[in-house]
C-alpha cells in the first residue's frame, strides 16, 4: 500500500471522512481516523500542538480526498461564522498540496486538476477578504527548508496575491481562477534550469555572470515549454507562465514584450512583488517603495497605484 500525505489544515471537523487516514510513525503507518469518522477539533489542536502537520491516506483515496475536499469547501462558504483563521488555514493547505504536487510531478494532469481546484479555493476563500489574504501571506513557516521549500511557498504566496489584487481590479472567477492556476506553476521552469542559473532565484540577479543569467532568463519559456503539448493545459495559463517576467517597454524577459495585458501585468506585479519578499527577504514597505521608484515603467502608473492602494488596505486589514 502507498500513503500520500494531506495537510492537517485541510480536514474539517465534522465532516466525515470516506476513507481512513494515518499517521506517519518512524517504522510505520498507523490508522488514526476511520472512513466515516471525522476528526475532532481537540485532536486537530492536538496534532498542531506537537506540530504534526501533515496525516496520510491511502493513494487509492486521492479522488475521495478532493471530493471532501469540496464538502468542506461547500460547508466554509455556506458558514456565516467561519472564522478568517480557518478560512486561511484551509486555503492555504489545499495551495500548499497543490504545489507540492506542481512541483514533484508537473506535467501530469493530476497536478493540473489539484492546481485549478485549489485556485478555485482560493478564490472562494479570499472573495472581498483582504483579512484572509494577510493570514495567508502571514502564515508561519512558509518556505522554511530548502530553496524548493521556499519557491513553494513562492507559488502559494503568488497565487493567493494575484487572485485577491485581480478581483480587486475588477478580473471575473474564470480570469481569477486562470491567474492563481498560473501562479502555482509560474517558476516550474525552475527545475529544467542549470545549477549556476537556479542560484539567481534566491538573490538579486544584478551583477550576475552572463552564463547564469541567460539561464535564469529562460525559465518562463521552459516552464510554459514543459505544459504547452498537454491538451489539459489552458491557453491562457501557458500564456501568463510565459509572461510572468515581462514588464512594459522591453524591460523584462525573455520576449522582452512592449505591451501587457491587464492579467499579464497582475500576474507579472505579484510574482515580482512576492519574490522580493518570499525569496529575497524584503518587507512589503521596500518592495512597494521600489515599485513606485525604481520599476516606474514597468507596469503602468495606473495598476501601480492601485496596489499601492490595495495594499495600504491589505496593511489596515
Ligand atoms: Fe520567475
Ligand atoms: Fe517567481
């Protein structure tokens, strides 16, 4: 028998489970919750308490698993009282599922489905709530572990971004579903890049040698590259992986584009905004002071003072 891991953030008290989950022993799984049991909210605080974060099904159960994940998703929207904590903690788990999966197995249609449904999550669960967004990006350990950790985390950070600065700009459910899906796989090129370019991701590539930097500049093309023959893989998606270094008049790569679109120009903004953070390890007041001053240009003035303004409410939320 195979075992996958869920997050523990992602199982719901009471709703029942359709299949039985473990717990990961040193020498062994051990059967924790039975199939048509749910987990009671004193052993999820318990299993947080001893920072487990992670519980097992069996792989036979995936389908089951996203199906509850639905339920559960069902049963937060329909929850007046559901709180912005667990909201978060939701979102974020079913994200960070997802990207595990983006990035272990990322051209496969499994990975593709979990990214759009966990997309769909997202943008149910950030719907007008900036509050849930500032948890998410809050939350703690992300991208603690090695640099996959880290662009993991990257994607999940993105994705949340983008889907909440998207509605706030006005985008529709399908577009914001497209931008999250995108941002989940936008640095997927990553794991097709050299060594000495694979570096450049996690420091500033000013002053970077010519070999590592031409490296670095293709990774849009080879991510888009990896989906672009998979008849599962939207238009759109494989567009905005592309896109998501370019900014305005040439100033990006690697087709140093004159114009964007409004959902490349989002995507692009909050990739770029949460590599600073996530991967560089700016505060938010420095990236957004050097997107006023040194990225004028970049993106248009307008979409720049918009999430100025977004993020002064994030800030206050
Ligand atoms: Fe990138
Ligand atoms: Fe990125």
């Amino acid at each position: 028998m195979k075992y996958v891991p869920v997050r523990l953030t992602t199982l719901k008290s009471q709703i029942p489970f359709t299949f039985d989950v473990y717990v990961k022993l040193p020498h062994k799984y051990l059967l924790y919750v039975r199939n048509g049991d749910d987990i009671e909210s004193e052993s999820k605080k318990r299993l947080k308490k001893k920072k487990v974060k992670k519980l097992y099904i069996e792989d036979s159960d995936e389908e089951a698993y996203q199906q509850y994940l639905d339920k559960c998703l069902e049963s937060y929207m329909d929850d007046p009282n559901a709180s912005v904590d667990d909201k978060a903690s939701f979102g974020s788990g079913v994200a960070e599922n997802a990207s595990d999966d983006v990035y272990d197995k990322p051209q496969t249609e499994e990975s593709y489905n979990k990214a759009k449904r966990a997309s769909n999550t997202l943008v149910k669960m950030l719907s007008s709530n900036d509050e849930v967004l500032k948890t998410i990006l809050s939350r703690a350990e992300q991208g603690e572990g090695t640099n996959l950790d880290k662009l993991k985390a990257h994607a999940v950070n993105s994705s949340s971004l983008a889907i909440r600065f998207g509605e706030y700009m006005g985008l529709g459910a399908k577009q914001l579903e497209e931008l999250g899906t995108a941002a989940l796989y936008h640095d997927i090129g990553y794991t097709e890049t050299s060594e000495e370019g694979q570096k450049l991701f996690f420091q500033s590539i000013e002053g970077a040698d010519v070999a590592s930097l031409s490296a670095y500049k293709e990774h849009p093309r080879k991510g888009a590259e990896m989906l672009q023959d998979k008849p599962f893989a939207d238009e759109v998606v494989l567009d905005l992986i592309l896109t998501h270094e370019e900014k305005l008049q040439g100033g990006g790569f690697p087709q140093k584009l004159e114009k964007l679109t409004l959902m490349q120009e989002i995507h692009s903004l909050c990739c770029y905004y949460d590599r600073r953070i996530t991967l560089l390890g700016a505060t938010s007041d420095e990236v957004l002071e050097d997107i006023m001053v040194e990225q004028l240009g970049a993106y248009s003035l307008e979409t720049m003072k918009k999430f100025k303004k977004f993020l002064q409410g994030l800030k206050a939320a």
